[in-house]
C-alpha cells in the first residue's frame, strides 16, 4: 500500500484515543489516564502516530515529565486563534494592528518576567503585581521607543505600540474597560488565564503563573540562545547580558 510501516490496529486505536483526548482537552497526564499515557510513552508506534496526527492538524504533541501537551502551531486557525479572532478578543472596539501588537508585547513581556532561560530551571520568580507589571511596560515601551528614534534598528514598532498604550486612559487597578491601560492589561490577564496559563489573584493584583506554562516554558525557554534572542526581540538584552 505504499507504506514502510503496518501498525497494528491495537497501537491505532489506542494513538486515537491520546490524540482525541489533547485534542478535547490540550494535555494528557499520567494523573488522568494512566493507562493512555503509559500507551504514549511505552510505544513508539503509538507516539509516532500520535504526533503524525498531530501534524496534520498543525499542532506539536510533546511530552514534558508527566504531562503530554498538544499546542498549536504559529498561525494555526482551527485549533489556535487567527489575528482577527485575537485582536476582538483582546483589544478595545475598532482597534487597529498598533493595538494587536501592543497585546502581544504584553504577553512577551509578563512570559519574559518570569522566565530567564537561565541554568537547570528557567523560571525567575514565583509572582508578579500588576502595578509592577504596568511600569515595566511602560518603561520598555519609552527605552524602546527612544532607542527608535536614535537608531536605524529593525524589531518590534515601540514608537506605535506606545502610541497605542498611552492613547489608553488609566483608571483603577481593577478595571475591566478595554479603553483604559490597566483593562486591556486585565483581559490579557483573563485570557491567558482561560487557556489554563496563568492564576490571576483579582482581589491581590497578583498572577501567578501554572504547571501547564512553566513545563511548557522550560521545554521550549530552557535554551540560553531561545532566551537570549526574546531579550532582544523586547529591546533589553544590552541592559541584561552579555553576548
């Protein structure tokens, strides 16, 4: 039939079963399904097709300790989000791409704070305030904005994403008016923690991050030249590193 390979249709099965379970809930631990999991990582054949159809629907299926996750590709639309369905989700009304790429600076950021790619174990910190997090923003976003305007550099818009983040009024910490800074912070915070990512304590201003974003951070940030080339892309490598 053309194929190097006949699995058996036991492994096919039981490939089937791993892939329907990430696909419904985005990760498998031995915790849950002690006998899927042990499928997964006992049988090559199975974790072949697993990550087969893992592939064909755009996604990486990789195992960190005991947890398998599934996490889609850059870009992919079906089981990841496009830009368009990003930007409603969590920018203000009639935003333009100066509001989308300041969204993500955030993320980059608040990943950054708490992840330094350093030695056996990547992350940094336990917890980050909001406030903190508010100022760091708006201090890169002026540092790289002025480096803009010193230099012909190429990388990240600062001068429009700071355009974007002091168009917004600033309102109470709590706020949850995605025209103000600390509500378009709030709903990256809601968002991220939707997708299991991070704990956001309201009532403390407080995020912590889960079990979920750390294994995830520490398979693909574990990597000094990973780690390294965020600093740059955020502009603050030459204030933290040397090359």
């Amino acid at each position: 039939m053309g194929y190097d390979m006949a699995y058996e249709m036991e492994s096919i099965r039981l490939s089937q079963s791993v892939f329907g379970h990430l696909l419904r809930y985005g990760s498998l631990s031995e915790e849950e399904d002690v006998d899927l999991f042990k499928a997964y990582v006992e049988n090559e054949d199975i974790m072949n097709l697993v990550k087969s159809q893992g592939e064909i629907v755009e996604c990486m299926v990789e195992r960190y300790g005991s947890v398998i996750y599934m996490m889609p590709e850059v870009g992919n639309d079906f089981l990841g989000y496009s830009k368009a369905e990003l930007k409603r989700e969590l920018c203000r009304s009639g935003a333009t791409d100066k509001d989308y790429y300041l969204s993500q600076f955030i993320i980059l950021t608040l990943f950054s704070e708490f992840y330094d790619g350093q030695g056996g174990r990547c992350k940094a910190r336990d917890f980050l305030k909001m406030g903190e997090l508010q100022n760091i923003l708006s201090e890169r976003l002026r540092t790289g904005a002025e480096r803009e305007g010193e230099s012909d550099r190429k990388g990240l818009d600062f001068r429009s994403m700071r355009e974007a983040f002091e168009s917004l009024r600033s309102e109470d910490r709590n706020s949850r008016k995605k025209t103000t800074k600390e509500g378009m912070i709030n709903g990256v915070m809601d968002f991220l923690e939707k997708q299991g990512l991070i704990i956001y304590i309201y009532e403390d201003e407080m995020i912590k991050t889960t079990k979920k974003l750390d294994d995830i951070m520490e398979l693909k940030l574990l990597n000094k030249n990973n780690y390294r080339q965020i600093l740059k892309t955020l502009g603050v490598w030459e204030e933290t590193g040397d090359e």
